[in-house]
C-alpha cells in the first residue's frame, strides 16, 4: 500500500521526525483558509502516490490565499498524470539552504534493509545510481540486529558536517518506523537543511506491506482514503486480484505468473487485455461468478478468456461458476474457457452439458488465446 | 536422478490438520512420499490418515527421522514454523503458506544465511521430483519423469509449461516453484547450480516474470557456471509499468524489472527465450539429444 505524503508525514509526527507543518485540503476554500493559518504563504501539493510532482506542476509556492485556491482548484479538477486527484497538502513554505536524499527500502535481492544517502537532493535516484553511483552513501542492515550507530554515520558522511546529527536523527527514527509499522520503504526526497541548519523532511513516501496490516489495524483505514473503483473494490471483497487494462479481451485466470502469460499470448494473438484478473488458488464457484461480473462490467470488453490450470483449484467448481454466472449476469459476449489440472474432465463435461451458446471451449491456453482474439477484433468491426 | 526431494525424503507437514495442509499431504503420501509425522502444537497423539501428529518439530526429527518440512501453516505464524524447523535440524524447508509478511521473511533469510536447512518459498507449490517423491501441490499427473530440470516463479506455470512438456513426452527430473514473494528461500542461481551438478538432468528451464532483477543474476551465473542448456521464459511482457500483478514481487517500477531486459539478459547468456508456454516447450524438444 503506498501511502500520500500527507499519510506518510502522520506516521513522521508519531516517530518525531521533523516535517513542515501542513494542513489536508479537498476544496479551493480549504486550501486558501489553510494557507491564511500558515501565515500568507504555502506550499500547495497534490496528493497522488505516484513521483514526479515537481516536475509535473503538482507542487506550487504560493504568497497568498487566492493563488492557493487557484492553484488547488487546477489540481483537484483536472487531477495528476491521469490519476484521480481528490485533497492536496497546504504546507509551510521553509526557508531552504540544502537538498539531500534518503530512504530505507527492504532490498529483495539481498533480504535485507537497504539505505541510502545523498547530498544531492530533489534528484531522481534511479538516474543518479546510474550515472554517478560514488554520489550515493549504502548501507545495508541486517534485520535481525538493526540499525547501528556505524551504519548511521557512514550514511551521513556524505553530508556537510553541520548537517549530519540533525540528518542521523532523521535516519534513527525512520528506520524505527520502517521496522516497527511493516513498511517496506521510507523515502525522503528532498531532506533539506534550513537556513537556521536543522534537517526536515520535505516530502514523506511510505509503502506498507500489505501482507502485515493484520499487526496494524489502524493503517489499514489509511486505505479508504484512495479513491478506488467500484468494480476493483468489489473484486477486492471476494479476494480476487484484478486489475484495469486497456484492450478488449476479459482476462481470468489463476496464479499471477499464468494470468500475466496469458496477458502476453492474447498480445502475439493480435489482440489487447482488457484487465488482469486472478482468482487465486482454490478459486469457488462464488468467486469464478464474481470474476466474470466484475470483467464482464467493462463495456469495452469484447470476447472472454478463462484460462484455469488447476492444482489447488478444482475444474469442477470453475465450470460450475461459470454457468453461475450466466444465470446472475446478461452476458453480451462470447466467453472462450480452457481448463486443465485438477478435476478439468470433471468440469469439461460439465460444461458440454449445459451446452450454452455463449461458451466456446479451447483445448490448449493457444487456442483459447487465438480463438478469443478472434472473437475481440472480429466483434469490433 | 533428482534434486533437493527424492528416494531420500522424509517428510514432516508443519499444519498437517488444517484442510489443505491434510488434503495435500495425503496427496503426497499417495504418491509415494514417505511422510513420516505432522506438526500442529497441542494436537499430539492424535494421527491424520495414520500419519502420527507431534507437537514440535524437533519431536518428529527425534522419532521420526524427518529430514525435510512442508509448511500449510497459516501466515502470521509461518515463519515461525520455519525457524522452528530450521532449529530442529531439518534439511529441506517447503513453505507452501501465501502472504507472510516480508519483513518475517527478511528475519527468516538473514537468520538462515550460513546455516544448512534450505528454503523453497514461501508463497510457492513446492517441489517434485515425477516418480519418485512430490512435497507440495503441484498435481503429480501433470508430470512425467525424465531429465529435464524446472524452476519457476510462478505457481501455474510449472504446471502449464510441464504439462506442455510432458505432452510431447519430455519427462522431468525434478520441478521447483520457488514462490513469487520478494524475500524468499532458494532462486535460479541455487536451482541452477543443483541442477547442473544432477547426472539425471540433462537440460534446465527457468521460468522467470516481471519485477526485481532475479532473471538478470541467473543469466550473469548461467554465463559462467552452467554447460546444461537453459530455455528460458518471461512472464508479462504486456504489464504496465507501476501495476502490481498479483504477485508481491511482479510489479515494473521506472525502467528495471521488465520482461524485455529480462528476455535478453537471458539471451545474451545463451539462453533460448520462448515467447509462450507452448514455445517453451518446441526449444526444449529441439535442444535435447
């Protein structure tokens, strides 16, 4: 779950770490009234969990309440990087002398906490990894010891001297946080150092593990402050993992890695996914009607591919849940199903039987692919 | 000839009372694995199918002589199951158990560098070695036995693409789904190094997808290390970059982690890359003698 900023900079102010100070806005009003109780000047910043807002015109300095409530109107009409935009963040605006960089990240390829540090700040990290990797400080942390005092001073080392105990501070609590609330990344882009020297954290990106939220019941309401289509949240509710495309050929299958394959096969086959949609191992009948209602529910889907290989997931049940849901939804288009694995004769012959006329069958996850493309792009003429 | 399970095994289910820790272990058993106990605490003295149930692990080593563990435990308590049966001596850990939080994990990894239990998972369908022995839920008649070795990311597409092989006649000698968690217990390099060394096979898949950059460290290991052909196949080509694709660890972030890179690390390596399952397997038929 990758959390705003503004989410992020609350679990700052539960661990200390210094930010502006910062009021949520959802309204042009808001936004103005906020930057009257900030002193006449303000930071205005879309609230978006993706990068690239400076460059992209989501984050503006304002001197008066009036440029505060246009520039939240522009943001909040006409959203961000066609992401829906529904609060920004009025913020203090800090006199700044530097810009740094910092984060801790769970680094899959080693299994452990990685952190880095950089005296240059506002820069994208991947680029600069790339062209100047000696300008970042690393230093990975074995999650079973944690953080060191060593760990933290060749971190700030990279810093001007004046910088580096208000930075370290800044570090010691972060990695607290990222370890305590099952975060898997912190990043601080820019950490600035103000004229007065303190280090504050500008810009607050949080990811939280999902798979922990159980630990952490109070972030978990964090979630309800996305906006989130309705269809994607109903898929949601019945455990299925779906996930908007833009083609014209339903897409359910189970397992990830077999989902993303037939994804990529329907693509050679000459047509496009309309979504990703995974039902998960030991998919129920309930959850195979759910699916095709929820795939089925985008108007630009034309044909419909059901690729099943069983092993926890049982042929029976899936075909079973299909003819499910032909009673439960007006299905307008053709629905190509291919099974395989765990008890698929079963569900063939449960299929064949109801002999419907929307159903075609496919031997293999080729011929399904080929044969739903068809249908796609021959229904689109 | 086999990798990691086989002839040797000894296996001990850690949730052997849970629905599908007992639905897959008796699944197990029935085709051949010998399954020596289960493992749920306060469940001892009572026996699934006439498989005994302990209460530790340690137990089950003990009396039982386990030397490898499938772990169905549910995921706020499984890796806590795999330190435990890690401490307990076993050699072989399969975790079969999805959404443990990667943090548990990170503890697990680092705790188990430099020890001897090897990990498989978690979030994966275990391993099998056709004929011989099956620890996890990868449906035993999909699979033939012969000589060529599997690992794979994903779940279904061990089953998709060995199904493919089997249909043309290609046997394997043993299947590895290694989960597709970002933290997690043996990879390609591990898999392919045991492979490699295995006199029963003959030629080695790897069945990579999106996200993180596991593919890339094979293919740098596989220009060094491995004389077996490799084919080779990506997962998601068509993902968008910043979507999450079921998988933990299947998400394109900025320019890393595309199946593109990936294909042609792979390629530069050697490496035959098929652009379908069914491509898969077409290289394979044509690579083997």
């Amino acid at each position: 779950m990758d959390l705003y900023e503004h989410q992020g900079k609350e679990l700052f102010a539960r661990y200390e770490i210094p930010a502006p100070r910062g009021i949520v806005a959802t309204s042009a009003d808001e936004a103005a009234q906020a930057t009257r109780e900030l002193g006449g000047r303000s930071v205005v910043k879309v609230q978006v969990a993706i990068g690239g807002r400076g460059k992209g015109g989501g984050v503006v300095v304002v001197d008066s309440p009036e440029r505060a409530a246009a520039e939240a109107d522009r943001m909040l009409g006409a959203g961000f990087k066609d992401m829906p935009v529904t609060r920004v963040l009025v913020e203090q605006a800090l006199p700044i002398a530097r810009e740094f960089y910092t984060s801790f990240l769970l680094d899959r390829s080693t299994g452990r906490y990685l952190g880095m540090m950089t005296a240059e700040g506002g820069v994208d990290i991947e680029e600069l990894a790339r062209t100047r990797p000696d300008a970042i400080r690393r230093v990975h942390v074995d999650p079973n010891l944690g953080l060191r005092t060593y760990h933290v001073r060749e971190l700030v080392s990279v810093l001007p001297p004046d910088a580096r105990e208000g930075a370290g501070d800044v570090l010691r609590k972060a990695f607290r946080l990222l370890t305590e609330l099952d975060a898997t990344l912190v990043e601080i882009n820019p950490l600035v150092q103000l004229e007065d020297g303190s280090v504050v954290a500008l810009d607050a990106k949080v990811t939280i593990d999902d798979n922990a939220l159980f630990r952490h019941p109070d972030l978990e309401s964090l979630r309800s402050a996305f906006p989130i289509d309705p269809v994607e949240a109903r898929a949601r509710e019945k455990g299925l993992q779906y996930v908007k495309l833009d083609g014209e050929v339903g897409i359910i299958g189970n397992g990830a890695g077999l989902v993303m394959s037939t994804l990529d096969v329907v693509a050679q086959a000459g047509a496009r996914a309309a979504n990703f949609l995974d039902v998960g191992g030991g998919a129920s009948a309930d959850q195979m009607a759910t699916s095709l209602e929820v795939v089925l529910s985008d108007p630009a889907v034309r044909s419909v591919l059901i690729n099943i290989f069983g092993g926890i997931t049982r042929g029976d049940l899936v075909a079973e849940g299909i003819l499910g849901a032909l009673d439960r939804v007006e299905v307008r288009v053709p629905i190509v199903v291919r099974l395989d694995g765990t008890n698929a004769e079963e569900g063939r012959r449960i299929l064949a039987e109801a002999n419907h006329p929307r159903i075609v069958t496919a031997d293999t996850m080729l011929d399904g692919a080929k044969r739903a493309a068809e249908l796609a792009t021959g229904a689109a003429v | 000839m086999s990798v990691l399970v086989g002839e040797q095994t000894r296996l001990v289910v850690q949730g052997i009372t849970g629905n599908e820790g007992t639905f897959h272990t008796l699944r197990n058993a029935d085709y051949g694995t010998k399954v020596v106990a289960g493992v749920t605490p306060g469940k001892a003295g009572q026996d699934v199918d006439g498989i005994p149930v302990l209460d530790t692990v340690a137990d089950a080593v003990r009396t039982t002589g386990a030397n490898t563990s499938m772990i169905f435990v549910p995921a706020r308590f499984a890796a806590e199951a795999i330190l435990e049966a890690a401490d307990a001596g076993v050699e072989l850990v399969v975790a079969i158990t999805e959404g443990i939080p990667v943090r548990d994990m990170a503890e697990v990894h680092a705790y188990l560098e430099g020890r001897d239990t090897v990990l498989v998972g978690p979030n994966c369908p275990g391993v099998i070695s056709p004929g011989v022995a099956n620890v996890g839920i990868i449906p035993g008649e999909i699979c033939a036995a012969g000589r060529v070795g599997l690992v794979s990311r994903s779940g279904t597409l061990v089953y998709q693409i060995v199904h493919e092989l089997t249909q043309r006649g290609i046997g394997q000698s043993t299947c590895i789904g290694m989960g597709g968690d970002p933290v997690h217990g043996i990879g390609f390099i591990d898999a392919l190094e045991r492979f490699e060394d295995d006199p029963g096979t003959e030629l080695v898949v790897m069945v990579g997808e999106i996200g993180g950059d596991d593919e890339e460290r094979a293919a740098a290991f596989i220009s060094e290390h491995v004389a077996k052909p490799v084919v080779g196949y990506i997962a998601g080509f068509t993902a968008p970059p910043g979507k999450r694709m079921g998988h933990a660890g299947a998400i394109v972030t900025g320019s890393s982690g595309t199946a593109q890179a990936k294909a042609e690390a792979l390629e530069r390596a050697g490496v035959k890359v098929g652009r379908t399952p069914t491509e898969v397997a077409e290289l394979v038929q044509a690579a083997l003698p």
